[in-house]
C-alpha cells in the first residue's frame, strides 16, 4: 500500500536554537548575544511506494505551510524536508509516472518555499530516486545510498532518458550520473581533469569529453561492483550531499529549523480539529485512566491537534511515566503542551512527550528533583538510581519529539553540565553533555557552558526559548495564534464526575473502607437467611472497588477474573463440600491476591517505593481482616437485642416439653458425649441451610450443616456424618 505516514512513533528531530549565554549567567548578559533566529521549516515522511495519494498530500500540505507563513506577521519562506524511505514491504517498486510527477511538484510547484531538502536515512533505488534528486539539496545518512533508478529485473527504458536528463539539468546536477544511475550497464566513468574538478560521463561521451578537457585521471564511477549505485561516502566527498547525518534531529540543526515545525504536522492539508485537555495537580494513576479516556475519545471524534493545558507540581513517578508514554505513543494528532502555571518535578516529562512545547512567560518547567510517596503524600527526593531512571526517561522523550537532550537530562540530574559548541561536520550548533563534547571534542568547535553542574535545571519561558526548546506566549488567545485558530472556541475536556468518583473511591482510606463493607456485609451474609440487603451491599461495595481501580489503571481484567474465580471456589466450599478447605483457601487466597494486584500498578515490588506500596497494601488487607473478624463477634453478640435490626435474626422455634425463660434456649445436651447418635436420625429444619443453619430433632435442635446446596426452612433432613460437633445432613425428597 502507497502511503505519506505521518509523524511517526520513534520520530526524533530536534530544534536548536543558536544562544550565547550560559544559563547560570546573569540574565543581562545573555540579553548581550542574542540567538540566531530560527527558520520556519517542516519534516514530510514519504514512505515508498509512491502514488497519487502521496502527491496530493504533498501538494495541499506543503501548500497551506507555505500560505500559512507567507500570512504570519514576519512572514518568512519555509525550509521543506522530505525524508524517503523505502518502506517495509515493496521498497524500490514505485512506478515512474507517480514518481516523476512527484519530482515535478517539487522541482517546480514550490516556488514559495525558501529550499527543498531530500533527506536520505536508508538506501533509496527504483524511481523514488527522481523526487529525491528534484530537491535544492541532498542530506544522506551514512549507511544510505541512492540507485540504481532502474527497478530490479526490469531494463531501462529509453523514452525515460530525456525526461530524466531534463531533471538534472533543471537541478544543475550532472545529467550522466543520473542516467548512469538509471541504466547500471553503463560503464559510467568518473573523470578528474587538470583543475581538479571531478565529471562523471558515459562511455558514449568520453571521447568528446577527452576532446574538449585535459584529462588527469579516470576511473569507474562504480564502487566495489555496486553498479548504479552512489553511496553516502561518495556522495560527500564530491559534494553531490551536502552533509552526512545520523539522525533527523541533524538536519534540523544543520538548516536551522525550529523545532516546533520539525516532525510532520497532521494538521497540514487538512481542517484543523482542536480540543483542550487540561492536566492539573499532582500526578497519580487516576490521571492515567482519565488521559487515556480523553485521547481515545479524542481519536474517535477525528481530532487532529490537541493542547494539553499542564499544571502540576509533579507527583508519583509511576503515574507521569504513563502519561508520558500516552502523549508520545501519538502519531495522528499534533499535540502541543502548553505550561499554563508549572511543569515541575516528574510533571516535567509530560511537555517532553509533546511535538511542540509552548510556556506562558510566567510559567517554569523542570526542577526534577523530588517525588510524591502515594500512600503518605509526602514529597521524597530522589534516590541516585531514580535520578538515573528519570534522566533516561527523559532524554528519550526529547530524542522522540525532537527537543534536545541534554537539556532534558540537566532537569533531572544536577551532576550534568550543559555545553554549546559548533558541529564542523554539520555546521550546526548544538547542546550536548560535557562528556559527549570531550568525547567528540575533534569535530566540535567553540565549546562552552551552558548550565554549571550542581544542580538542576529549572527552565522558565525566556529559558527555555533560548534553548531552543520551545515558545513563550502572554495568554491563551497569544497560544492559539501560534496555530492559526485565535478567537476561535475550542471544546475543553477536563475531569467529569466519573473521574472526580474514580479520584474518590482510589483514595487510600476509602478503598480501605470499600474492602471492609464488602468483607463484612459478605460474612454477614452467611449468617442471615436468603439473598439480601448483606449480599447486595458487598457486591456493591466490591463492585466500586475494582470498578475505581480498573479506570485508574492500576486493576485489569487479570485482578477482576481472580477475584471472580476465587468467590466461585468459597461458594464451592461452602455449598458443595462443606468442610474439606480443598476449594475454601485457594479461594481466599485467589480473592486477597486479587486486592493486592488491584492495588498498584506492579504485579512483584522490584523497588524500594514499590516494596513500601506492598507493605502499605497488607497491612491495609490484615487491618481489614481484623476489623471484619471484630465486628462479626459484636453482631453476633449484641444484634439479636438492638430493636429492628433483631428481625433479621432468625430465632429457632421453641420446643414443647422444655420450659424456660429464654424461648431461644436448647435443651441441654449434657450427658451426650457425642452426636453420633443422630446418624440416620431424620428432623426437620427450623432454618434455611446455606449450607449451616438449625434442625430439630425430636426435642433436641442442633447446629448442622447441609452436604449439599441451599436446603430450605422446614425441610425433611436426615443425619449422614457426625464429625466432632458438626452435624452434617443431606435433604430428603
């Protein structure tokens, strides 16, 4: 299938901004030396094999980029740049009419464009070579190359030559390399004469060429018998490409080109959808769920920009890495953080999962330094290892979305220091570690500090702009300018009631309090006749207990078919075979492990924060347990004598032939050493039995346990197995 992918997920390309003060200088003196200013630029991904979709695309979104800025205040021609890949599934099988097509649009229909940039990161061949070589310049990667234009298999075909000599002499590139590349039987030769210059010219010419140049030297133009193939390091070294880079992020830099217009825009070439979500407070794993709703609902309404409005303090770590994740893992929406107040602690990864960063001039960013305990809420620092994990973390945000690395590290680790130098390969300036810059201190130039070691990075919106991370706006309408839409409603999606109950129900103290309803009202249950208000009230309690941790992300279906199957196993324990404890503690077991697992987002603590969750957890379970076990002992004891709720109390029938005061009383059972008497005895039941209740029989009512399901009250029974003081009985039909 012929596609234009959009911004892809793994997409990294940066943009800095040249700036000429160290951070730790006073904020006059890097006033003094001002930045280079950027230049307005786009990255278009243009996967092969090439069709008409592919052109129409290309034309309406290159055309709106270059309408868009020629219309801005300090309107300025755009830098466009077309990375080529050869796709997963039929690389170098475009066909020659769309890919000719191609390279005519961009050879002659982007005049409003300031350059055209063929970026090159993986060997190129078949026609997908022609748009390329349309391009004002070429950059390549080092392992790349381009050709041979002939598809494999196939033979050239000569009504194509004039077509592509036309090209080449329309780009001022040398006609016979591209049809040296377009028919690999071509003995092309590489011809140096006496001034140097290098030409590469076709057997057919050579004698002509000899005629009219004073040859110094000639070989094949061929390297190690890949025929019609120009690499990257050939390409270079005779000046056909302009640079050889490792990463989209070089180009940027090499081109100057702002970083918020680096990655493919989804919004380009069509009608721009908004909507507004806003990511307030401390982070925890409610706020993953309620993301998580919000993109998804956001994706089915065909929303092609998203602002996320973020103001936090920072919050659990776990919770700002899944968000982070989230807000990176899009690729068909353009999505802009907007710092409104403060991006602080862990919070500040979130800005850098965002294709474009946009600050408030009061708003900071940075300053990772502490994070919040989820049981106490209280702020932690950071241990060394976290501060490893979180700089990692972050640097690979930026790397994704195209903002700069080292400056993203720096916000975490304060033993990091900020350098600028000049690349001499690219001729880009860039920000790196002083250990990258010591390790590559032999293609860079004019090296220095940017931000001391010693401590972390806080960044506010002047800051961050000279690093080239991202804008500075006065107010939301100054934001929406930036894309076109000011005065224009969006639509703000913010926490609803379900999130604010989910918020509720997740709090330490009332999931505690969820537990013990549901524990409590089950065992009461069990001793209550019938399916009532007890039964209804756990499940009830059960059910916003694992419904509140499902849509907070830390329970998933596993937590809830666990717990479901471990009820299934008490029920089977106490309803099919009562006493054996085969099905009961597995049961039981299964149900608290299920608990456990709903509770945070770890399956095994592996961490010292996830080892004090776990603790945190069981010890909230055991406290549960006992409170259960206790309020068990005081219904047993003081329900039957509180009025009105004694009526749920079943009282046996009273026996003829035994007086005495209290009506509930058993005939004594003095002088029966044991029960096994009543095997084979039959009686009948004065309560329902699921599966213990009360029988009578004869004069004695006894304590029993059916052997089998829910037997009714007055029921004929009869006494199969006496164990101890348990009567177990079986219904009679």
């Amino acid at each position: 299938m012929i596609c234009l992918t959009p911004a892809r997920h793994g997409l990294a390309i940066g943009a800095i901004a040249i700036a000429v003060a160290a951070s730790s200088a006073p904020r006059a003196a890097r006033a003094d030396a001002p930045a280079a200013e950027a230049t307005p630029g786009q990255f278009f991904t243009i996967t092969e094999p090439i069709t008409d979709e592919t052109i129409q695309h290309i034309r309406a979104a290159t055309r709106q980029l270059v309408d868009r800025n020629a219309g801005a205040p300090k309107g300025k021609a755009p830098i466009l740049v077309f990375e080529f890949l050869p796709g997963e599934t039929a690389p170098g099988t475009s066909q020659f009419g769309s890919s000719y097509d191609l390279a005519n649009l961009i050879a002659k229909e982007l005049g409003g464009a300031k350059m055209t940039v063929a970026f090159v990161p993986q060997p190129l061949k078949g026609y997908a070579v022609l748009p390329a070589m349309a391009c004002t310049e070429i950059v390549m990667s080092e392992g790349a190359s381009l050709g041979p234009i002939t598809p494999e298999n196939a033979t050239p075909d000569p009504a194509f030559r004039d077509p592509i000599r036309f090209l080449a002499l329309r780009k001022t590139r040398d006609p016979d390399l591209l049809l040296g590349l377009f028919d690999r039987d071509a003995d092309l030769r590489l011809v140096r004469t006496l001034d140097n210059a290098l030409h590469y010219v076709l057997p057919e010419r050579l004698e002509e060429f000899r005629r009219s140049h004073q040859v110094k030297s000639e070989e094949s133009a061929w390297e190690g018998g890949q025929r019609g193939v120009l690499t990257a390091e050939r390409a270079r070294a005779e000046g056909f490409s302009k640079a050889t880079v490792a990463h989209p992020a070089d180009v940027a830099r090499i081109y100057q080109i702002a970083g918020q217009s680096s990655v493919e825009d989804p919004t380009l070439g069509q009608a721009i959808r908004p909507v507004w979500i806003r990511i307030h407070g401390p982070l925890d794993s409610v706020k993953v769920g309620y993301l998580s709703r919000r993109i998804e609902q956001a994706r089915q309404e065909k929303v092609n920009l998203v602002f996320f409005q973020i103001d936090s303090p920072g919050g659990l770590d776990t919770a700002a890495d899944g968000l982070a994740d989230q807000i990176a893992a899009i690729t068909d929406m353009k999505t802009v953080a907007y710092v409104d107040d403060r991006a602080l602690g862990v919070a500040a990864l979130l800005p850098l999962a965002c294709r474009d960063i946009v600050l408030k001039k009061t708003a900071r960013m940075g300053d990772v330094r502490q994070i919040l305990s989820s049981r106490s809420s209280r702020l932690e620092n950071l241990t060394e290892a976290q501060v490893q994990i979180l700089a990692r973390k972050a640097a690979f945000l930026a790397g994704k979305k195209g903002h700069p690395e080292a400056v993203a590290r720096a916000m975490v680790d304060p033993s990091l220091e900020v350098v600028e130098a000049k690349d001499t390969k690219t001729g880009a300036v860039v920000l790196l570690s002083r250990e990258e810059a010591e390790a590559s201190k032999g293609r860079l130039q004019g090296i220095r500090t940017r931000k001391d070691p010693g401590r972390v990075l806080t960044l506010t919106a002047e800051d961050a702009a000279s690093y080239g991370l991202g804008q500075a706006v006065g107010n939301d309408e100054e934001l929406k300018g930036l894309y076109g839409l000011q005065g224009k409603n969006i639509r703000v999606d913010g926490p609803s009631w379900v999130d604010t109950l989910v918020s509720v129900l997740t709090d330490p103290y009332v999931s505690w309090l969820l537990l013990f309803v549901g524990l409590f009202m089950l065992v009461i249950e069990l001793k209550l006749p019938g399916i009532g208000l007890p039964a209804i009230t756990s499940a009830l309690a059960f059910l916003l207990f694992f419904w509140s941790h499902y849509l907070s992300g830390t329970a998933d279906q596993l937590e809830i078919i666990l717990f479901l199957v471990g009820l299934v196993c008490l029920g089977i324990e106490l309803f099919v075979f009562p006493g054996f404890g085969i099905f009961g503690m597995p049961g039981i077991l299964l149900m608290l492990a299920s608990i456990v697992m709903a509770s945070h987002t770890f399956v095994w603590p592996t961490q010292d924060y996830e080892f004090r969750e776990m603790g945190f957890t069981l010890v909230q379970i055991i406290l549960a347990l006992v409170a259960v076990g206790g309020g068990a002992m005081a219904v047993a004891r003081y329900l039957p004598s509180i009025p009105f709720l004694n009526r749920l109390v079943l009282k046996p029938e009273p026996w003829t032939g035994f007086e005495a005061e209290d009506p509930a009383a058993k005939p004594p059972m003095e002088g029966y050493e044991s029960l096994t008497f009543l095997i084979g005895e039959t009686g009948r039941t004065t309560s329902p039995l699921r599966p213990t209740g009360k029988a009578r029989f004869g004069n004695l009512l006894v304590d029993v346990t059916a052997d089998g399901f829910y037997v009714d009250s007055d029921s004929l029974v009869e006494v199969v197995d006496v164990q101890g003081p348990k009567v177990i009985v079986k219904q009679m039909l």
